[in-house]
C-alpha cells in the first residue's frame, strides 16, 4: 500500500513537473551549469596542483639537509670529534628517511594532477559536445518555430476567410471594369457616327470647293479637284440614302394618286 501511495505522489507530482519544463529553458541552463563547472574544476586542479608544489620543496629541503649533515658529519670525523659525527648521523638518517617519504607523496602527488588534468580534458571534449549539440537542438527549434508560424498563416487563408475575401474582392473589380467597358461601348453606340462623318465629309467638300475657288482665281485648272467633290457627294448621297426609311406600300399608293390627280 505504501509503494502504491508513493507511486500515485509521484506520478501526480510528476505530471505536474513535466508540464511546467521548458526543454529549450532547461537547455539554456545546461549550457550555463556546463560552463560554470570549469571555474570550479579549474580551482580543483590548481589545488592539486599546489599540493604537488609544496610536497616538490619540502623533498628539496630534505635532500638540500642531508647534503649539510653529510658535509657536517665529514668536518666533524675529520676534526676528531665523533661525538658530534654521531649526533649529525641520527639527523642525517631522520632526513633521508624524509627524503624518501616525500619523495614518493611526490610521485602520488604527479599522478594525481596528471589524473585531474586528463579528467578536465575529458569534461570540455564532453562539455563541449553537449553545448554543440544543445545550441543545434535550440536552432532547429527556432527554425521549427519558425516555420510553424508561416504554416499557421497559410492555414489561415482559409480558415479566417482571407481567401474567399481575396476572390471577392478581385470578382468585384473585374466586375467594374466590365461595366465601365460596357458604359462606353454604349455612350459610343449612341453617338450618331453616321452624322458625323457626313459633317466631316461635308467639310471636305467645302475646303475642296474653296481651294478650287481659289484656282479659278489664280487662273489654274481644277480638274483634279472635281473627282474629290464628285466622290464625296457620292458619299453623302450614299449615307443619306441608308439613313432614309424605305417607303411603305401606303406611301407608294399616296405618291401614286397625287400624280393622277
């Protein structure tokens, strides 16, 4: 009963946590925490470091005092005073043993900062693998975001009306340009062009009177100048022939009785 209770705590409390994470946060302080451990690792291996030094002087001052009771013990033989040999020699033997106990903490001491020097090594290969791989899983993640939102905007053309908004308005536009088209082809159907160009046929006529005029004044041929009129009088004769309703047959019986009459 009591696993069941602790496993019901936990899976509750865990969906809790699992909502709350953040991977690309969680990410982000992995990166920070990576890069803080290297302050830390550097001072741990400085102080092994260290050790290592201290250890090096204390053996160098041990040898540097056996080579001083060594040269001492030989004045004193060769001064005949033995007693103060002997005292020197039980000195010398303390330091030699020294020098062979620091000798070795030495040894350990090399093995040591050599071990924590290949551990650092170890941890930025390692430290800089993870930041390598967390910064492409952020970027991927951005990319991803990125393209996520243009997808949500193309999905909303049809979900927000913005295509169906787009054709109307695209319809309502040809639509009134198709009017305005409309409107003129007929203002230009209702233009008498017929008239029109009676007028300006009529004015070329006249011009070309004028100019002929003009060279029987100056005692000059207007020959050519007849075949123009000619055509454009055929021109009008013709036009106003079109425009001229055919006669009804009660017209024609009309026509018919004032002759006889």
């Amino acid at each position: 009963m009591w696993n069941r209770f602790v496993r019901a705590i936990k899976s509750m409390f865990g969906g809790v946590v699992s909502s709350m994470e953040d991977p690309k946060l969680i990410l982000e302080q992995n990166i920070r925490e990576l890069n803080d451990q290297v302050p830390k690792m550097n001072e741990n291996i400085a102080t092994v470091k260290a050790n290592l030094v201290m250890i090096r002087k204390e053996r160098q001052k041990y040898e540097k005092l056996e080579a001083e009771l060594v040269n001492k013990i030989k004045a004193a033989i060769n001064a005949n005073r033995d007693d103060i040999a002997e005292n020197y020699a039980m000195q010398l033997e303390k330091a030699r043993e020294n020098v062979v106990s620091t000798a070795e903490q030495e040894k350990f001491a090399e093995q040591a900062y050599e071990k924590s020097l290949q551990v650092k090594r170890a941890f930025m290969r390692e430290k800089d693998r993870k930041i390598r791989e967390a910064r492409e899983a952020l970027q991927a993640h951005e990319r991803a975001k990125w393209q996520s939102k243009i997808a949500d905007t193309l999905e909303q053309f049809e979900v927000t009306g913005l295509d169906s908004t787009h054709k109307e308005m695209v319809s309502r536009l040809n639509e009134k340009t198709a009017m305005s088209e409309a409107r003129m082809e007929i203002a230009l159907d209702s233009v008498d062009t017929k008239t029109l160009e009676i007028e300006i046929d009529a004015e070329k006529m006249r011009a070309s009177d004028l100019v002929s005029q003009f060279k029987r004044e100056m005692g000059k041929s207007s020959v050519e100048a007849k075949p123009v009129a000619d055509e454009t009088n055929r021109k009008i004769d013709i036009s106003l022939e079109s425009d001229t309703p055919a006669p009804t047959e009660k017209d024609k019986a009309k026509t018919i009785g004032r002759q006889k009459g």
